[in-house]
C-alpha cells in the first residue's frame, strides 16, 4: 500500500504539496517503528530526494511551512549528516536565481532540523550571499527574509567560530557604511543584540567595539533605540563576565572592552541638548538597562569602582540638575533623570560616590518633584520612559517614603498612561508586586484613598482598558498570611467595578487564600473590625452609591463564611436602623417637605397670611404666577418686610428639621433593607430567616404604615421577595404570591407591580 502511494507522490508530475503527504507517510512508518513499512521508504529514499532536490529546492516561488516542517523526519532519519553533499548545490543555486523562494525554505530547515548543523553550513557557505540580500536587495520580502534567517543564525550559533563570523557578517557592511536605510540599520542592530553562545563573552567583545563606533554616526531616532538596546545586551554580558575575578584571557579582554564602553558613555552623557535622543540611549538604555541588573547582583570589584561608578555618578548629576527645574527639563524629556536616580539610590550599598540623601530629599521635599510631579510625570508617554518612572518610584518606597504622590503615580500608570498597552499593565503590576514584597500593608495603606477615588470614577464608565482584579492580587504577596492587610482590603476587593471583573465567587475570599490564610479563622478573629467597617461606610453621609455597594457585597462575603452566627450579629445593624417609632411620626406632609429641594419652602408662609387678610380668599395659582413673571420681566421683585422674613426664616428653619428627620429615616430603613437583602442572598438559616422577616413585617411595614411606603417604594417589596425566595417549606409558585399577600394585607399596595394588584385577595389566598 505504501510503494504505490509514494510512487504516485514522487512522480514527475507531483507539485510542492506532495510533501505533506510524503512526510506523514515516513512519520507514521518512523513512530510505529514498523520494519516493513522503513524498508519500503529505504527503497524509495532516492526517489524523495529527488523530489526534495527537484520540486522544493528547485521551486521558483515560496513553498509553504508544512512542505518542509512535515518532511523533518524524513530528512532526519535518512538524510542525517548527508545533508550538506545532497543538497548544498541545489541550496546554492536557489538562493541566487530565486532568493525570495530559497530564504524563507532554508529558515524553515534550521528550524526543523535539530540533528544537523545548517548554522555552520549557512554561515560558511552562504555568508555573502545572505549579507547580499539584506543590503541590496530590491525586494522587501528578500530583505525580510534575509534578516530572519540571520536573526536565527545569530541566535543559534554551536561554536565561537560560528558566532564570529556571523558577527562579520553583519559589522563588516555597518561599520562601513553600507548600510544607507534606517531600516537596514535596525534590523543589523537587532541581529547584532540578539547574538548568543556558549562562551558569549568572545562575541559580545567584537560586537561591542563594533557597535561604539556607531554611536558617533547614527542620529536616527529609531535606529538609535536599536543601536543602543544592542549596546545594552552586551555590555550585561561583559559585566556578568567580569564577575569572575580569576585572571584569565576573557577577564582581560572584558575589562578592557568595559574601560572602552565606560569612556564612550561619559562622553555620551555629556552631549548638548539638541542630542537629547542620543543622550537618552546612552542613559536608559546602554548603560541604565546593565547595570540596574548588574547593581542587584553587587559591584564592589576594582574594575566597577573605575568603570562603572564613574557612569552612575555622572547621571545621578543629571538627576540632581535636573530637580531644580523638573518641568524645564521634561520639555526634552526627563528619562536621563529618572534613569540617574533611580540607579543613584539602587546603588546606595555598592560604595556609592552619590550623596543619597540629598537627592531624596531633593525629589520628595519639593511640590514640583522630578519624580513625584503630575504635570513632569505625565509627559511620559513611551515604556520606556515608564519603566524608568517606576524604578524611580520603588527605590523611593524602599528607602522608607510613604508619600502619598506615590501612589498617584502607581494608578496613574496602570489606569490613565496615555499609550495603554500590555507591557505597560505588566511593568506596572510587577512594580507594585516588588513593592508590595518590600511592605505590603504600607503599600496599601498608601494607595487605599487613590485607589478607592479612581473605582468610584471608574464604575461610570462602561469599560476600562485594565483589570482592578490584577491591581488588587499585586498587592497581596503569596503566602504571606497578613491578616492586618486582608482586612484593610475587604472594601476595595468588594467594589462593583472589581466584581465587574470577577464573575464567579467571591474575590475578597479569593485573595485571603491567596495570603494563605483560612477565611474562617479571619472572619472570627477579625469579625468586630469588619462589622464596624461595614457600619461605617454604610452610616456615613458622604459614602459613595458604589461604596454602599461594596459594604453589602462584605455583608454577603461574610454571612457565607460564617454562617448563622455572622448573620445574626450584621441583623443587630438593620435592627437599629429599622426604626418604627420614628417612622410612625413621619407624616404624609412631612414626606413632602422632605421632597422639596433644599433652600426652597414647601410652605409659603407669606402667601398664607396675604390669603388671611383677604379674608382666605387667596388670589388664583395662575393669576398669582402670572403677576410673577410680569413682574420678573419688568425687574420688579418685592422686597419683604421684616415682619415677612422673620416668618420665612422661621419656616426654613422648621422644614430644615423635618427634612434631616425624614432623611434620617429614610436612611435608616433604606440601609436596614439593604442589609437584610445582603444577609438573605441565595440562602440563609432558619434563625436568621426569622428574624429578617419579623423586621421587615413588625418594624417597617407594620410600624412604618404608609411612610414606609413613601420612603422605601419598592425596596420594600424586593426585600419581602428575597425573603420569600429563600424560605424553608414553600413551594416554589407560592413565593411570590405570598411576598405579595403580606403587603397588600397591610395596605401597601403601592410598592407591588401592578400585575399583582388586578387579582383579588380572595383569590390571591386561595392558591
């Protein structure tokens, strides 16, 4: 069955698609180990090689991926080490006459054979012709193809000999000039960065001279980034050397590669402002971006103290210029100051030549701050400058400041950067992961007012470009079992924009196991700071509609964590705000005071005694309002005896009474609702049930009669119908009805939808 299929498959005639086909046939033979099947492809190896040679390394036009990546087995098992004498010409030929059809096949053998050394045979072979197609060619799709093959060669080289020539094949145009396009330019800065072997030191000393050379040439913004984020990468490399002190060659070279780097970059730094792009790559990326890593790790050696300290004092000197007119210097960017802080303070214990002290209290004594300064800190608009803003900002936090424009700095990069993008939520949150490992609660504490304002803001907008679920895990380390800060948190996890995120279950229990603490045993140990959480932030007259929100949302958190016992203690609340002697003095007359709008007089009392003298013939509403406007157009307004304002001011004063005493029962019974529902949800005990019925019938709608009515509307009966829903022993039909019945007995008929007050109550019971 095999033979005719691959006699068919290897024909004359078979196009590039006939690979497929092949290649599953010898995978399928190769896996099963099967040895009549591998004698049968062995017969016809001649044959596939033949068709390799003739249909894909022959094809004028690209092959696809899966005609090389599904013959892999293929050409590992038969081919081997045999590759090279079997292919190379074909290979040779192709790239000449059809290079945008041999590229893009040659990538996708590197890549699919692993038993086969193709770097070295690419490199050696192919050099030129590669180096050719990146620098001459016409076509976009050739140079961008010649660029990814030499970013895998770079990548993947298995000796030094491989690396370097790789290297040479890549400086030798650059440092030449021959690269005239940008673009050109950056995809050899790429490549040249990307450059890895076992021995990396060897080709990140070439590599390094090469690439300070260009320094003094480039001036393209762009290529500038490339230029020096490869500079970077090698100099980490150099110093990650150096760091073993045994007096070996590398050492040497390394060292003296470093000497050349330290020099190069002072000099950089120094450049005028016109060269701020320059100068900022120099600054953030070739030497901020090393050393923050190499910092971490300790620089006490000889060589550091000559070549490294030098660096970090000159941009600390940068910083501190910088701090005297911070929104001066943030016209040309302040990346090269907040580079040279951060660093100054992250090397504070490496024998810093930097006067530590004085530069903090230079950033954080100062209204203007360099760091601290919204109308500076919002002129960063790139990661980069992101990333550097918030280094800055937790060397700060580190070394002990609690200010709270910290924290405005943290939300404004995670919910308000300009350019929102995933790296930019990923550098934010790893920011507040490190600080949160340095002190989690002094973070929180804070960031808690700023964060709380900005979900109060955010809940008005249908969407944000962040998640307040990630915000809130970053600041609550693993593990660490801090009752104190899961506490603290209980409101924020429960605000409505964070549930937006979380759909299922209850993220403030979520994050308590994240702390590796037991929700039960911090519901019980912390049940009395909770309850007065909660009581506050519901009592509080300046308490958000969202915040409100969030106390019930930890009325249902903890109810389900504690059961029976939890709920009864949070119904004492609902208890003391339902109160029926207060709502039995509110009458209709002072509900409708209560609805006026402050400073205006639901009772006239001037008009009142004009009707009097008239014998209580007040004039008519019409005609009264007519004289009214007659007069507001002419400008004519009464100007009111002393007599008459004496009496205006005593009726504000009386209606000012009535107002807080209905607002306050209003608010009373609005709160005791809304915590008997939170205290209800889904299900509850049989006790608890009980005494949240006996409330709201007894206290609210027996003892507040109609004010309740007025006052609640139809909280009241969405209150009874959580009730009724979660009764024990009623069938599922009978629940609302019943909710129903009760409200109507006691004549609030106007808190039930109108398709519940058609039926009669007769009718209604008999069900």
């Amino acid at each position: 069955m095999i033979a005719p299929m691959l006699t068919i498959l290897t024909a004359e005639t078979s196009g590039s698609d006939a690979s497929v086909l092949i290649g599953n046939i010898v995978s399928t033979a190769v896996h099963l180990s099967s040895k009549d099947a591998l004698a049968v492809v062995e017969t016809y190896k001649d044959a596939i090689i033949s068709y390799i040679d003739r249909v894909l390394l022959g094809s004028k036009t690209p092959v696809s991926y899966s005609s090389v990546a599904d013959l892999r087995d293929f050409l590992r098992t038969f081919v081997g080490n045999q590759f090279e004498p079997l292919f190379k010409p074909s290979i040779a030929k192709m790239l000449l006459r059809s290079p945008e059809a041999g590229l893009p096949t040659c990538l996708w053998m590197l890549e699919t054979l692993d038993n086969v050394d193709l770097s070295s045979l690419y490199l050696e072979v192919f050099a030129d012709t590669l180096a050719s197609n990146l620098l001459k060619s016409s076509n976009g799709s050739v140079r961008q193809s010649a660029a990814d093959l030499l970013a895998v060669l770079a990548d993947t080289p298995k000796t030094n000999e491989d690396a370097v020539k790789a290297v040479e094949i890549i400086t030798k145009p650059l440092v030449l000039g021959r690269y005239t396009q940008p673009e050109h330019r950056i995809v050899a800065y790429r490549l040249l960065g990307g450059i890895k072997t076992d021995n990396s030191w060897v080709s990140s000393v070439e590599i390094l001279a090469a690439l300070i050379k260009m320094t003094g040439k480039e001036t393209q913004e762009a290529a500038v980034g490339a230029l020096f984020t490869a500079i970077g990468r090698h100099v980490s490399v150099i110093i990650e050397s150096l760091r073993d002190e045994e007096s070996t060659e590398g050492y040497e070279k390394c060292k003296e590669a470093l000497k050349q780097f330290s020099e190069a970059a002072v000099k950089g730094l120094a450049l005028p402002e016109r060269s701020a792009v320059v100068r900022q790559g120099w600054a953030a990326d070739a030497i901020g971006e090393p050393l923050w890593k190499a910092i971490h790790g300790g620089l006490k050696s000889a060589w550091a103290t000559e070549y490294i300290q030098p660096l970090v004092k000159a941009l600390a000197a940068t910083a501190e210029k910088a701090t005297a007119s911070p929104l001066t210097a943030g016209s040309s960017g302040t990346l090269d100051a907040h580079v040279g802080f951060a660093l100054a303070l992250r090397s504070a214990s490496s024998n810093s030549v930097v006067d530590v002290e004085k530069l903090v209290s230079l950033v954080t004594g100062a209204e203007k701050s360099l760091v601290l300064w919204d109308k500076v800190y919002h002129k960063c608009t790139s990661l980069r400058e992101c990333v550097w803003l918030l280094r800055a900002v937790q060397m700060l936090f580190a070394r002990g400041c609690d200010d709270a424009r910290l924290a405005k700095v943290l939300v404004w990069v995670l919910c308000k950067f300009p350019n929102p993008s995933l790296e930019v939520s990923r550098v934010g949150l790893s920011t507040v992961e490190y600080m949160s490992g340095i002190s989690a609660k002094r973070l929180w504490t804070m960031m808690a007012p700023v964060v709380l304002d900005e979900m109060t803001a955010s809940a008005e907008k249908d969407s944000v470009p962040y998640k307040w679920t990630m915000i809130l895990r970053a600041v609550v380390p693993k593990n660490s079992g801090s009752m104190d800060l899961l506490e603290s948190l209980a409101l924020a996890a429960n605000h409505p924009v964070v549930l937006r995120n979380h759909a299922q279950g209850s993220f403030w229990i979520s994050l308590v196991q994240q702390a590796g603490i037991d929700p039960g045993e911090l519901c019980h140990s912390r049940l009395a700071e909770l309850k007065q959480t909660i009581r506050q932030t519901m009592v509080n007259n300046d308490t958000s509609s969202t915040m409100f929100a969030a106390a019930t949302s930890l009325v249902k958190d903890l109810v389900f964590i504690g059961g029976d016992f939890v709920a009864l203690q949070l119904l004492n609340f609902a208890r003391e705000d339902i109160d029926p002697t207060k709502l039995a003095e509110v009458s209709a007359e002072d509900i409708a005071v209560w609805q006026t709008p402050a400073g205006q007089l639901h009772f006239d009392p001037v008009s009142s005694k004009e009707a009097e003298r008239n014998n209580g013939k007040k004039k008519e509403d019409w005609a009264e309002q007519l004289e009214r406007e007659i007069a507001l157009k002419r400008g004519q307004v009464r100007k009111l005896t002393k007599e008459e304002q004496a009496l205006v001011d005593r009726q504000h004063i009386k209606e000012n009474e009535i107002r807080a005493r209905v607002d306050s029962s209003y608010k009373g019974l609005h709160r005791g609702l809304a915590l008997i529902r939170a205290v209800v949800n889904d299900s509850v005990a049989s006790a608890c049930m009980l005494e949240a019925m006996h409330m709201v019938v007894e206290r609210a709608i027996i003892g507040g009669k109609s004010a309740s009515e007025r006052l609640a509307g139809p909280e009241i009966y969405t209150t009874m119908l959580a009730l009724s829903r979660v009764a024990d022993g009623l069938e599922a039909g009978l629940r609302v009805p019943i909710a129903v019945g009760i409200l109507r007995a006691r004549g609030l008929t106007g808190v039930v939808p109108a398709d519940w007050t058609r039926e009669s109550m007769e009718d209604l019971a008999t069900r």
